[in-house]
C-alpha cells in the first residue's frame, strides 16, 4: 500500500494495440437447443414377430380383454336375425304340431330339441369366428351378425320343411302347381 490514492497515473502516449481474445464457445446459444434422441419404447411393437398362422396365448401381443357388458353389446348385434328365423320356426311349428294330433310334450320336446341344436351352432359358428378372425387374420370382431344370420336360416329352413309335412299345406301346393 505505498501508493497514494491521490496521485494520478501517467497515460502512454503510444497506442495500445487490441488483441480480440479468442472465441469461445458460449454455453447457451439462442435458438440452438439440443434435441434428445427419440426413445424406443421396446414393449409396444406394431411389427409382426411371429410367423403367419400362429397363435400368441400369452405375452405382450396378446390383447386386452374386453369387458363383459362389451361382449355381450356385440353378441346382441344381429339378434334380430336369430328372432326372424325362431318366429317363422315357431309359426311353422305351430301348425305341424295341430295338424300331426300327435302327443304335444312330444313334439314340444323336438321343439326343445330344435332351439339346443340352433344354440350349439351359433356357439361353434362364434367360436369359429373367433379363431379364424381374431386369432389367424388378427383382426377383431365387431359384431355377431354373420353366425345370427347363419341361425336364423337354420330355422327358417327347419320351419319350411315342417311346414312341408302338414297335409293342407301340401295339397294348397299341389293344387297351385296344377293350375298353372
């Protein structure tokens, strides 16, 4: 501390020369932000990773089970097709029975019979659906309406051909088939 505060200092009368210091490179630089690498989420792959026709039971390509109240949403879908062919089965029905005088417990039995047989063809014919569809093709099943429409004239045909056994029935179309 031997300098004095007051005293002044004496100016260099040769020019100073300027030296720019070398440039560095800053830390942030405006509009140049660093993109991280997108991530590959390795559970989800859209790639197939079998061979064509086999079957995945368990695993991540397996799907998610749909709710109950969604399955039967889409079972009802074409139930309308199923009720057709039960009423013309029914109509049918009806009139063979009062024309065969035959015991009704009987032929309610075969009426029975008729409605259990229909029922275990729509059960194959969904779960048919159900392997080749969503299994084999991997697709998924919207509706019900093919093995409803596959019952449905199951019956009819059922009822046309009791319809063929009644005995007015038989002679009415005989007789329109001799007009002609």
């Amino acid at each position: 501390m031997n300098e004095r505060l007051d005293r002044t200092q004496e100016i260099p009368t040769e020019p100073v020369r300027f030296t720019p210091p070398k440039p560095r490179k800053p830390d942030f630089q405006p509009g140049k932000a660093t993109v991280p690498p997108k991530r590959i989420d390795s559970t989800m792959s859209f790639e197939p990773t079998l061979p064509p026709g086999r079957i995945v039971t368990q695993g991540q390509l397996k799907r998610p089970a749909k709710p109950l109240r969604e399955r039967l949403r889409l079972l009802r879908s074409g139930g309308r097709w199923t009720a057709t062919g039960a009423i013309v089965l029914l109509v049918c029905w009806g009139l063979w029975a009062s024309d065969s005088g035959g015991d009704l417990a009987t032929e309610g039995l075969m009426l029975v019979l008729i409605f259990l047989v229909s029922l275990g063809l729509f059960a194959i014919s969904r779960l048919a659906g159900g392997v080749i569809l969503e299994k084999i093709f991997s697709r998924t099943r919207r509706s019900a309406v093919l093995s409803h429409m596959a019952i449905g004239l199951f019956l009819s045909i059922v009822g046309i051909k009791l319809l063929t056994q009644v005995s007015w029935v038989i002679t009415a179309v005989g007789y329109l088939r001799g007009v002609r």
